[in-house]
C-alpha cells in the first residue's frame, strides 16, 4: 500500500477542539485564528472542523457552518481544513456538506449516524448522498465504533471506494490494529485516531493520524509522527487525560498554553470541577505543559 496522499490531508491532522463561551452556549469564533496559529506553529498539516474532539453533534447546523467559516478564513494557505458533516440524519449531513463544498474546504468527512443500527443498504445510500452533495471535494469516511455503536462494515467501505469518484479516505479511530487492518485498503488514505497506533499503521501503509491529541498537544503527536517519540508515550497521555473530561481537559491545556481563554463545553459534557482542574494542572505541570505568562486561567 502506498503511502503517497490521494486527498488533501497527510501527516498530522489536528482534530481541533471548538472552542465556546458563556457556559458553552455559544461559539467563541474569535479564539479560531490564535488556534490556527498554535497548530500551524507546531508543524500540524490540517484540521478536522466539528468532529468528535470538537463537540460537532452537540451543534446546531447553523453553529457548524459558522465553526468551518472561521477556521477557513483563518487556515486558508496555511493548514488543510475539512469539515465534519456527519450528523444523525441524512438531510443534516447533505446540508453541511454541500455548505463546505460551497465555501470551498480543502475536504469533507462523515462519521456514520450514531444511535441506530444500519444495514448495508441503508449505510450506503447516506455516504452516497454526502460524497455526492461534496462532490468535487475529497471526501473522507470516518470510522469510530465507540461513538457510533456499530463497527463500519468493510464491505461498505468497499463498495463505497468503487462507487464514489472523490472517496480518497478513511479516519479509523478503533483502538487496535485487528480493527484497523479491514480498512487499509489501497485505494484509499487511512489516518488512525489512536496516536499509539501511528507508527505500526505507517509501517503497514497508513497515510498519517487525525489525532484528537494533537488538539492541545500537536508537538507531542508530530515527535510520535517522526519517530522522534515511542508510541508508548501516546498511551501515557491518553492514560492521564483520561482521568477528566476528555473536551474539558484539551481545553484546560489550551488554555495553560497561552491559546484559549476559556475552557467551556457544551452540555450534556461538563467541565471540571475545582478539584479536577487542580489535579489536571498538576498533571500538565508533570508533562511539560506548564503556564505561559499570559494565559488566562481556567474559570
């Protein structure tokens, strides 16, 4: 399997957070271009707009298109944007990426429609109607179990690599190599999710990592990337964001780091408490992300 980029997107792609204000209630537009720079300063190639380290089935349609106009306007020339159009019904999803078509993104992904169980007919008639409202764009599929329900059935994933002229790619985020091995096919780009998974997956064709890590750690994932890094760390770090809300703890580091001033996130998923933002900054601290003179504090 070769490892040169069919689409847009190679190496490194951020799965950025959104970032939001006032309790989480409303987008803050104008952290985008400090988060841009933090990303285009690390050596990330992209972002991935409103996926799941992004909140983006917690927005309203409206809220989505107004995220991928501001990282656009802010990347546009310096890190590959594609937009998230996977939604919980068909019409969302066309919506959304008909309207990344139209600002002209450098890509569209789609996660399958989360809460119900799909046959193939039906899995295959939803990413028709999203490659084709794309089209011409490159269009990725996004596979994610945990957060679906259901594993994407590699026959759809093949049938749909025959079938749509602008499928370049696919980010699997299943967290062994047994899940990700029906997916590296080689006509299409494979990114994993799971940054420990990165150099056995390049090793085996992978053409890179659409990390939700990288969202507030890029310099730790691209060193994993270069090899510069075990992937045991990878681990090591999930291990210990995990230990806190996962959107609330990125957004606590970004925070630390001088790049966003506010680490709100919307409901149902919470912040931290007092308690836990004591002990993620001590784990930040531990890690090597320590404050920056002029970073705001989480509140």
């Amino acid at each position: 399997m070769s490892t040169q980029s069919r689409g847009p997107l190679s190496g490194v792609v951020a799965a950025t957070i959104t970032p939001l204000r006032d309790g989480g209630r409303q987008l803050d537009t104008g952290a985008v271009p400090r988060l841009v720079d933090f990303y285009a300063a690390a050596g990330i190639s992209g972002v991935l707009v409103a996926g799941t380290t992004g909140e983006g089935l917690l927005l309203s349609t409206t809220e989505r298109m107004a995220l991928a106009e501001s990282f656009l306007q802010a990347a546009r020339g310096r890190l590959a944007v594609a937009v998230h159009a996977g939604a919980q019904t068909t019409a969302e999803a066309v919506s959304l990426a008909a309207h990344a078509r139209d600002l002209g993104v450098d890509a569209v992904a789609a996660i399958g429609p989360p809460y119900y169980r799909y046959d193939d007919d039906e899995l295959l008639a939803h990413f028709h109607a999203i490659a084709s409202a794309s089209a011409p764009l490159p269009f990725y599929l996004y596979e994610f179990r945990d957060r679906t329900g259901y594993a994407l059935p590699d026959n759809v994933v093949r049938t749909l690599a025959a079938r749509e002229p602008n499928l370049v790619g696919i980010k699997v985020s299943d967290r062994s190599l047994g899940e990700l091995r029906p997916y590296l096919l080689p006509e299409l780009d494979v990114f994993v999710g799971s940054e420990a998974l990165i150099p056995d997956a390049l090793a085996m064709g992978a053409a890179g990592a659409v990390s939700g890590l990288a969202a507030a750690m890029p310099h730790a994932v691209i060193r994993i990337f270069d090899g510069k890094e075990p992937a045991d760390h990878a681990t090591f770090l999930r291990d210990g964001l995990a230990a806190y809300p996962l959107q609330a703890a990125l957004k606590t580091a970004l925070i630390v780091q001088g790049v966003l001033d506010d680490a709100s996130v919307r409901a149902p998923l919470r912040g931290l408490t007092p308690a836990e933002r004591t002990g993620c900054l001590a784990w930040l601290a531990e890690v090597g992300i320590a404050a920056q003179p002029a970073a705001a504090q989480p509140d």
